[in-house]
C-alpha cells in the first residue's frame, strides 16, 4: 500500500525551446528495457515475492530491495513530467481543426505523442515501443536478483548518460543529472548487497560504464552536496533495516554511506498548459456556460 | 511520490489446497490487459499528463484519477501475493536437485512461475504473456480517457467475476470478493465523473456485465458493511477535491457515497514460506558457517 | 466494399461433445500464420495495393486475388463458428457465481475463451497469440506476391491436415474437410497463375505436402462432387477475367478447371445457445419486468 | 460471407503532393489500437460470436453489430488507398537500380513502405508496428461489448480529428472527413443501443472529444447533405431490424435519424500508377516478347 | 565465417519415454530469454561491434567473447536434438489420416510442435513464446556487456538447474548436466574478465544460484574428469589470447584453469524417426516408382 | 559444431560518409523478415530438425540445407560490419559529456544505435523492431519447408535490390552486390532442389522479382568472375552429397553449376575505431596507470 505525494523529486526547469523529438528519446528512460518503469516493476515485484524475507538474514535484503522500489516510482513521474515539459508547445495551440495546427508533427520520430496522447508521456521507449512485463526479472533467488539488479542499473546508467549526451536542454539535464545521482545510490546499493551476503569486494568494478557521475556538471553539484552518499528510508517503521547493507565507504569517493529517514523533499509538479488543438483536456474549448454548468455540478 | 507501507489492503486466508493452474489463471487480473497493472498504469500516466489540471473545472477530475491510482498500487499486491500462496508448496520442498523435486510442473500452464520466477507472481496474464504499455489510454482529453477508464472498470470487473467463478478456493475468493466491492466504486466514480462533466444520467447503465456485486457471497459481506460506498482519500491534503465528484446515491442501491480520508487499514502480507528446490530465496540452503558470516556483516 | 450475408460457406454439424481444447487447437486456423485472417487479410492487401492492375497483362491476376479474398472472409467465419460450437457447454450453465461454475475451466489451454470472451473465438492461434499484421506480405511485384500465396496456401493446408488429424470431432471434420477442398483450388489457382505469368509448368509440385485431399474421407466426398475444380467468381460484374488464369486441367485428377458466377450456397449459421454463467450475452438473466422494457424500447 | 465490389466508398481527390510521412501517419487509422482494422475485426469477431441472436431481445444488437461490420471493410479500403496515393510518386521511377532510385527513402519514417511493400499501405500504424488481434475486444456481454464499442468508436475518432489536424491535403482531408461523419454514426449507433438496452440516456456525452464534425468543413459538408442520419442498411434481407436501435434523434443537431437499404453509392477506386524501381507490379519491366506471351497464355 | 561440422557436442542417450510436455519445457533453455540463442546472439553481436578491439589491452576479451560465441552454436543444437528425442514416438505413427494419429496432442502444452513443425524445436521458449532479437545487449561498453554476460550465464545456469529438476529422462539429464559444466565455464571466464579488466575479486560471489553443480550427478561426472576446467580454443589461430584471461584457480573449487585447443570432439547427432503422419520428412510416404525417379534424379 | 573464423565473406570498402539513417535501413537486412538472421536461422533449424535424414533419398536435401546455413552465419557478420561502418563517427568523438556529444542523433531514426548499442549493429530490422523466432518456418516436410526456403531467398533478394536503391554507398553496395550474388546462388539451389524432388522445371520463373542481378553493376562484377555458379561445400567431409542437386545449368544464363570444396576466401574485418563518448569499448578513456594494471593482469 502506498500513500501518493503530488510533488516530484527534484525541482525541472523549463525546457529551452519544444522539442518533440529530444521528448521521444527521453521516452527510453521511461518505458525501455533500461527504464524507470523496470526498475519500478523490478523491485515491486522482487518484493512481493521475496520468500522467506522474515529471516533474519535475509529481512535488510527484503527491506532494500522494497525501499528502493518506493524511491523508482518518484523517477517515473520525474521523467514524465521532463517529457511533457518537452512536448509542450510543440504544435500549433488553438480550436481550429482546419488551419492544419498539426501540420509537420508527422515528421516526428514518435507520432503516438500527438495522436495516442496530448503530447504527453506514454510507457513507450525511444523507439515508441511499448514498455513489457519481460522486462521484469524476479528469480526468487536472493543472490542472482541482486545480480540482476546490480546490472539493471549499470545498464539504466549507460542509458541515462546517453540520453544527457544528447542535448543541453536544461529540463532533461537536470532530469538525468539527478537520476545519475539517484541511480547510482541504487547501483552502489546492489553492489554493497552483493558484498554483505557473500562477502566479495566488487569496489573496484565502478564506475560501469567507465566515466564518474562527476564529469556531469547537474550530477557533480548533487553529489558535491552528498546526494550520492543517502539511502532514504522510504518508510522507516516498515524497512527499518536497510541501514544494515547500506553503510561504510562509498567505492568511488570515499565518503560515508548513510540512512536518511523519509523522502526527498521535492517539488511541486511543473504546469502543463493545455494544448487545444488535441483537446488536451478540452476544458480550455467549453463554451462558459456549459462551464458554469459543471461548477454549479461540482459544487452541488 | 509515494511512501510505501509493508501492508496488504484485505486480510488473505491460505488457499485450501496448492493450486499452479489456479495461479495462472489468477495471473490475468496481475498482467492481464485488464489487469491491476493496467489500471494502475493507466491512472499513473493520466495523472501525470493531465494538462491545465489546475484549473478551477479541472483539478476534481485529476485528484479523482491520481488518488484512485494510489489504490490501485495495493490491488496489485494483493493479486500478487494470492498468485504465491496458491504457488506455495506446489513442487516438491528439497535441496537435492537429483530427485526431481519438480516433477510434473511441466504440465502447469505458466511454466515460467517454476523457470523464471521462484513460484511467485510475474507481470503476466493468464496465457503467460507480459502485461504491455500498449494496454495505457492517455488521450489527454479528459471525457475520453474518463469514457476509457470506465469501461476499463467494467471489463475489469467482467474478469473478477469469471476469475471468482474458477474456483471455491478462500484466498482468491477473499481476493476477487474484495476487488468487485473496490473495483466497483472505481466504476461509478468514473461514471460520476462523466455525469459531472457532461450532465448525462449513467445511473441505469449498471451493472456492467449484468450481474450483481451482490450474488457474490464475499462481496456482498463487504458491501453489508459499506465499503463499496466509500471512496479513500489516500491523501488529504494533496487529493482535496475528489469529494465534488463523489457524492450523490450509488446507481445500484441508493445508499450514500462517501470519502473517507486515509488508506484503508489494511493487514500484514502474508507469510511465504521458502522453496528451497528453486533456491528461493537460498538462505535456507546456506551452511552455518556461512550463515554466521552474512549476520556478521550485517551487523558490522 | 462488401454486401454480406448472414449464411456460412457449408453446413456444420454438432460436435460430439464440447471439447476447450479441440476449440483452442482449431484458432492456429483462425488466428495462426497460416490461418484464415492470414489468408484473407493478405489478399485484401495485395488486391488494395496492386499498382497498374488495368494493364491489359494485369488485371487478370487482380481479379483473381480480389475474387478469392472475398472467398477467404466466409473461411473466417466457418472457423469462427467451429470454434463456438465446440466451446458451446465447456462450463457449467447457470447464474449463480458463488457454484463455480467455471470450475476446471482453467486447466483448459486458452483461458481467453472464458475470461476474454463468453466461450468464443479469438483472433489468436492454438497457442493463444494474436494474429498480427506481420502475417500480411504485399510486395507490390506480382511474381513474388504470387510466389507468397502459393506458399502460403501449402503452409495452410499442412496445418489444415494436422488439425484434421488431431480428432474424430464430426464439426472439426467437417470443416477442415470443406477448407482442404477449397484451399486446394487457391493452391492451385495461384500455381496457375505463376504458369499463366511465367511459362513454368508446376504440375509436378502437387500435393504439397505429399499426402493427396483425397485420404480425407469429408474432403474426398466434396471432391468427388467436383468442388476441387470450380472458382466462384464472387462477383461476376467485378472481377470478370479470372478466368484466363484458372482454366486447363487440376493438375491432381486431370479434371477440367470450371469458374461457376456467384458465391457458394452456403447454409444457416449454427445456433449459439447462451452461456449465463459468462452473461453471454446477458438477456437470458435480465428480469422480465426489465426484458418488457427492452422491447417496449425496441419497438417504440 | 459476403459480395465483394471494386468500389471505393467515396470518391478520393489526388493528394496535392506525394507524401511519405503523411502515408505513415494516415497508417494509425489502419492499423492502430483505433484504426479500421480494428472496428471491422471487432465487430466481425462479436457477430459471429453472439450468444443467443435469436432471441426476441437480442437480435436488433446483432443486426446491428453485423450490420456495421460490413461497413467497416469500405472504410478498410478508404485508408488503403488514400495511402497509396500519397506514396505514388515518393521515389524516383525507373528500371535502373544504379541510379539510386529510392535515394533518400532511408529518411523517411516508414521504410516498410519502401522495402517491404511496393509504395503502398501495410496493416501497421503510424509507427509501423503490427495491427494484432489484442485490439479485438468479444466478451459475449452485450452490454460491455455495446460500451467497448461506444469507447472505440470514440477513440477512433479521437484519431481521425488529429491526423486530419497533420494536413492540407485533399485526399487525407477528404479521407477523414468522410470517416468523421460515418465513424460518428457508429459512436451514436452504440449509443443508442446501450440507450435501448438500458434506457439510459446518453445524450449529454457527446461529443467526445469536445469538437464537433461541424468544425470540419469536409465532414459539414458531408452533414449538411445529412450523412450522419443515415444508418446504411447493408443487405435488408438479413439484418433487418437495425431500425428498432437506429431511430429518434440525433444527439448532436437533433435531425431525424433514419435507416437506408443497401451499401453507399461509392466510387471507383482511384489509379494506381506503376513504380518501376520496386518492380510494382513488374510487368512494366518486362519486354514485348514475354508481354506478348504472356497475353498469349492468359488468351489460351 | 564459420566451417560446420555435423557432430553435437556430447551423446546424448534416447530418452526413457516419448515426452511432449518435457519437451516444451526444454525449449526454455532454445529460445527462453536466457536459453542458447540468446546466449549464442549476444556473444555473436558483441564480437562484430567490438569497437578498438586490436588495441593491446582489448584484444583478450575480444578473443573470449568471440572464441566463446562459437561454443554457443553448439549448445544451440545440443538442445535442440533433446527437444527433437522427446518429441519423437508422441503421436501415433502412419500415413492414413482419417485415424487421428494426432488424437490427443490438442492436450499439449506446446501444440506448435504438431501444427508447425514436424514434433521438432522451435525458436521458442517454454510458453511457446519465440525467442526475440530484444534478448541481445550489445553496448558497446566492455565492462558493461561483461558484467551482462556474466548475470545472462547465471541466469541461464538457474532456468538449467529448474529444467533439470524437472525430470528424471536421461536426455534432459544428459543435456543439462553437460551444459551447466560449460556454461559454468562462461560464468567462470566474464567473471575472470571483469577481474582482468578491473582488478576485483569476483571469487566469492560463486556459486549463484547457491547451489554446486556437484550436486547435479551428471554434471558432476564432467567435472571429476576436469570438463569444467577447460576453456576450448575454438580457433587457435584467431582467437590466440583467450587464455590471458582463462588463468588461475577455479573459484569454486580450487582446479587450475586450462586452455585447450581446438573444439570438443563431440558425437554423432542422433538419429531421428520419420514421422509419417507429420508427413516429415515426406520421403517415406512416396510410392516406390517415384522414389527411384528421385534417385535417378540425384544420380543424373 | 562449428569452427569460427575471424574474416568477413568479402572485402568491404570504407563508407563514402557515416550514415546513420543508412544503417537504419541496412538493419532490414540483419534483422528483417527476410533479414539474414531469418535464412541462417530457418536453415539452422530446419537441419537440426530433419528426420529420416541418413535416408539415401533424403541425405542430399539435407546436406544441402545444413550447408546453406553454414554460408549465411557469414552473411550475418558482412551485413553486421556494414552496419557498424556507417555507424562509424556518426557523433561527436570525445570524452567530455557536457558538450552534448550525441546532440542531433535524437533526430535519427533508430535511437537505439545510440543508446543501446555502441553505434553499432542490433539484432533489429529497419523499423527498430527486433527478429523473432517468429521467422522460422520448419514444418518438417521436405517439399513444403523446400518451397518456404525458394520464397524466403526470393523474398530476401527483393530486401537486398530495395536496399541498394537506397544509396550510391561504397560499403553498401559492395554487401549487396555480394549478397545478391551469393543469395541468388539460394535461389537456385532451393530451386533445384525442388526440381530435384519433384521432377518440375521452375527454371522459366526466374528472375524474382523481375530484375536482373546483372542490373546491379557490383553483381555483375562477381558474377562476370562466375561467382553464382559455385555452391561452397562448407564441409567436404559431412555435407558430401550436395552436388546431386547443385548441378546442370544456372537458369538465368545456362552457365554450368559447379561445386567447390570450402569456405570463400574472404577477407580481414574492417577496423572500427573507438566511440569514446558511448565508453566504446571505454579502453581508450582509462588513465595509463589503469592501462598498465590491466596489461600487468592480462600478462600474469
């Protein structure tokens, strides 16, 4: 059970200009096989069917593993609202179906933005395919989903330090700057569990792939203010044990890995304008006194 | 964002039997395209991309949408956690691999709940196959995707009913009794939702198939005590106005709708026991020595 | 455009029992690669795309694809009721949920034909896959496209055969019969015009693969009755030179090649008896209080 | 089965330009969740899957549905060709591959349209991905199928109004112009049958999105000659009571609405030139002496 | 470039008894997300985009990758003539249709290997599902795609241990025994290269899952004779520096690691029945005269 | 079993410029339908899956089909290195991601060569989507999956001559002139082999589609060399019979059919330089120090 917060994790700025095709590359962090949507399900479903978790060895992997998972769902509305941001205003605003306020988004890489949606999100990857349950790994083997997941996010990290590389766009830098910082508190988190249920060292395996968060200007400011040294504890009466494979050096700085209790605090979400000319909502196109009407129902 | 509570939405009783096709057949209300992914994704994204949601006619309609997905995150828990109980003992427990303790899962159905994952739920549907992106409407136009959800709802609904009429078995019926009386109110509040938008009468539509919540033993328990009248407020303080939609008499017995802030309270998830010939989760096959050393390192 | 007709292409009897299984192997002929939504749906293409058809050395060969599409539309739906009547009596009757009436239902190898749809047919193969556009191949070169089709046609009666053989069900028999007859002559029928196109005699090719129509006792009766020879020219003012390609001799028998003007005779469609316990299609459970007012609606 | 004729629903202008990206975008009303490959396969799959068709109460829905179904194919057509007008001409025609024919092609958003297809329409949609059979909804309940059909109708138009937006074009113009007006008709049509079925009233919805046909000035076109009302009555013979759903008053301007015998009067389909450089059809290529003996083949 | 040798890899034994439903769960480890083709696609994409690979410090890995890749091929086809053993003898054999000879296949898991192929493999996995190009990761990145070699090996070692279990036929043994030797050895040498490559110390991560392949009698065999020790050169003129990475002590059990030239030496493939009533191969079914017109045809 | 063999089938040449929606196009020929994954693959499988093989009628097809398979793992690799070539440079080379180094590739039309490969070839067709066993086509019967083989090469010849109109590319044109010369010897010799079984003369259907390989000026250089006259015998010793049915005179041009024992020549892969903003292989952006511990493991 969960408990919905409207705030998002971390503050977007406006983007540059519209831009639909940067949003159609962005839609990989949302719906690809390396996407926030995967990891979410991932660790949603890897703790729900985590046999066995009451025991005391295992409870601190079950408690990570379930905590972790709270924490991708704020990243999937981070990139849909990056998304969004980016696809407003990229068709021409107004009621008037027959001035063609369309015209040139049939060139766009993704055209489900404009005719499945309201130039808004969809659990689709870059190349507009459709986000997949084979996406979700969940063997019921502590060691081998741990694995799994150690890899997940290496692979979510190359994906995202792709995605930056694509565009000075401020609202997706910001965007993928911070999820380098968080993804990376994920992969750490994953290797430290690897370390405590077996004890190998697999220090010195970072950074995968070879290049520190801290080449990326929007990530090396969070870091430098230790973003990438928190576990937050989602819940802390309920995964109360994380702090038990959480802890000790970070393998790339040095610093000290530590518990943070509660969420991020976050942001308000970004305003959405409406875009008319898809009725997106279509309240913007109601005459005032059908408006007058819903108020009047509304408040009945 | 969400905080998440290591908490069930209705109390599960253990299955009377261990049951692989019964759990198969359970997979189509977890990844099934009306599934509990579904409606959970599909508020998700409707959420997200509502444009111009602060407007004064709008913002009723996106809490409504954004607090109803919060609920839906627990509808998925709880199929999940009915799909690992009936999957609970249905191969034989045991760490040697020579005697075959997987004998006869061969001829189960999902053949992937004993491959792929250690007897525990996937993102599936009843035929094995991944829930799908494709299955999320987000149309941006506020009456279609409210048309969209409320005949999701009604397909849903036609889904736990046939699920319920598979078997006799308590867990899946505690399960599909609770998600008629839940899943009915997320159909009329859709309904509501379009009667307040537009003015239209939906009231004699129900119910959807034809046939009543009430013939359902479990359900009608549920409804006795009026929980399909009742309308959480998952978050009071961020989903204020989804009262101004739900309000009025229920279409199908006249009582009055109410919300009610907070989550429902809920139970503690139920125990799953390990299956130690899936090596799920693998504690259990670990030696003493070896045992000493993960409790030593998490206690370090 | 089409006029269509409440009758199927040949009569059915009933099954000898009702038989989930039997239904689910027959969808490979519906929903399958080669099934009858294949076969339709690549003529309708090919006839829609041909480019220059009016070509006095073209349009023969259009005519002959558009003509046997619209024969292909009634294999659909011969297939579609062979699959209903065996799925007619899989579960037990009733409109009481709480008797689990779907009791069993979900050892059965398509649980779609009882959560998806009121124990009737699917677009999906024997495996429960939906049919899919990838099926379709429309080159815009004749010689290939033509190449296609004959390939096809054989890769559809292999699968014909091998559902014949899976069972003594007179309805299964009785339609695989009548389509190994009639696929036949569109086996032919494209080998003839791959002749007529290039000069190539591919007499010899025949039966593909090596077992002849006539060791099927149902296709041999229709054989016998000459039905392996004959080309309905489904619309006579329309599709008027099909002859010029199916003429000469069949190269099995050596019979005379005819084209006879018009559609088959066809027969009444089987009667569907109610299934109340999937509210299929729900009338038989609505009060007559309720049932009254639906007519006094229908009549007004 | 049916009658096939070699018309075209409504007469289609040339497009103003070839237009290979206007192609792949016009492929969502193909192949799409929403295009005319889902409404025919829909309601073809309920109509052959009706429960109880006999009965008293039943039979107009049946009618109905069937009624539609064979309407659907037309509009199957419709889109087939406008596409393939608009690819006519999108590379450089001749016989010589070495001059790069189809230089450029690579751009375009749909290479389908190059390599697997001659110039000309797939069943894809608008990202070129397959139409599948998951877009076929046949649940057996009447009135969850009346409502899927209600939402689909809704969604297609959804897509028609924004692939109109893309475009000046005259073909695509008139394309979705047309389909406004006769895809409205099917919205009102399963209105009215939910109305007749439930007696509730509907009314108020519409329109769904919030725009009205009148807005484009094809579709008004089409609705001052009163197109909307009409309600074709496919073959009188067989489905005949469609009059008892299809009466009273249009939602929208409150004209009459009325059922008229037989199919749309239509048009012959457009020409469709060759295109060398994909040997479409091939026979252009070919020289006199084979042409000859060819003809010589087809005259025998 | 490959030159192909007709010998498998071990021998298999026949199986006990004519198994279909063994055999559709032995096609998970063919065209399971973690079965031989994957494993095989991977290897093969990550060697042809090896970008710098004739750097000094590159070259070793790309050696083992490749080198690795066409020990792959081999598992491919060991698996593959296991599902071909099981599958032969499960239906009734002869050449007279009209007796049902696939009477009762319906009631198999997979009924493609009746309806599709002649009771052979498929590119599928165990659900029926085929094996997709999704299942290849190919960053470019070598830390990257080696730690995703790794996990994609002890992947694929759990669904080998789950398919063991399942059965105690001696060619599903045979097989799996011998395969999770050699695929211990892949897991080995990614973990081997990762430590080369990173200087970390893999060793105590193994075994994953936890359980020895000492366990596994037939598996055990092998290694007593050193199986699991030896890394094949494949080509020792191509893929020369393999063994600066294969080197040091097992981490499991201590043996040294041994570079081997050349390929194992295998076995004969083993010999499959016709299976006339699949008309497979069809050769048995033809009539004395046109076999010796066949011969004389090969003889010419 | 195969041996591998680090060269490419024949020499390619530079790319005239890197050419990301030209690799996006050539992927149809990887990973397409009738992509060369989709002839190894079929061929593969059909191999292992023949029974009766070692019949004397039978051996020669066999040996055919499984020597065939064995040229087209060569093809996979020609298509692959053309791919990763043009791929070659298609960013902005550098360590630094802040300068947006990929800004532009969003626009391209397969991302994924960017995001989740390292500029390099993905198991995927021009679409993006990836090939699916769904390809493979191994019905067991000789005649039949001989006839889907001769459609399957014809079909794939008519991808290769659309692919080469695409461009005046150097590297593109040398692969397909070479594979329409290598695939044009599958034709025929599927052809024959038909011919071989059947007693039927396909010779006159040649070409298809209707356009000559001497058409394409890199063919006919090769085949001016009598490159489409030579059947490769990959391996003398195991596939010795293949001469009975590659044999007499080539259709196209009477020239006479020859047999030659190995493997083609062929030629070193090309070099692919390093993508050091994708970490490709990330070698090159490790600090000497690292460099040397890598060398000193490597050499230990």
């Amino acid at each position: 059970m969960i408990t919905r917060f409207d705030r998002v994790a971390v503050e977007l700025p406006r983007p540059s200009a519209p831009n639909a095709n940067g949003a159609a590359a962005v839609q990989e962090l949302m719906g690809g096989k390396f996407g926030e949507l995967s990891t979410f399900m991932n660790y949603q479903f890897q703790s729900m069917n985590f046999r066995g978790r009451d025991a005391k060895h295992a409870r601190p992997f079950f408690d990570l593993i379930a905590n972790i998972a709270a924490e991708e769902h704020s990243h999937i509305e981070l990139v849909g609202y990056t998304i969004n941001l980016l696809l407003t205003g990229t068709s021409t605003r107004g009621t008037d179906p027959s001035v063609a306020p369309l015209d040139g988004t049939e060139d766009n890489r993704n055209t489900l933005h404009f005719i499945a949606s309201g130039q808004a999100a969809l659990p689709v990857d870059s190349m507009g395919r459709p986000w997949t349950g084979d996406n979700v790994f969940s063997s019921g083997n502590l060691k081998l989903d741990l694995l799994h997941n150690f890899f997940l996010e290496c692979g979510a990290r190359a994906n995202k330090i792709r995605v930056y590389e694509t565009t000075n766009d401020p609202t997706v830098r910001a965007m993928t700057g911070y999820l380098l910082v968080r993804g990376g508190v994920h992969v750490v988190a994953y290797a430290r569990a690897l370390e405590v249920l077996t004890g190998a060292d697999l220090g010195k395996l970072f950074p995968i792939p070879d290049i520190s968060n801290k080449a990326f200007p929007e990530a090396k400011a969070l870091e430098d203010q230790g973003l990438h040294r928190i576990l937050f504890r989602n819940n802390p009466q309920d995964y109360t044990r994380v702090g038990e494979v959480w802890k000790g050096k970070h393998p790339e700085d040095g610093s000290e890995l530590i518990v943070q209790d509660g969420r991020p605090e976050g942001a308000p979400p970004p305003v959405l304008e409406e875009e008319p000319q898809l009725t997106a909502p279509g309240i913007g196109a109601i005459d005032d006194d059908t408006l007058r009407e819903i108020l009047k129902r509304l408040e009945a």
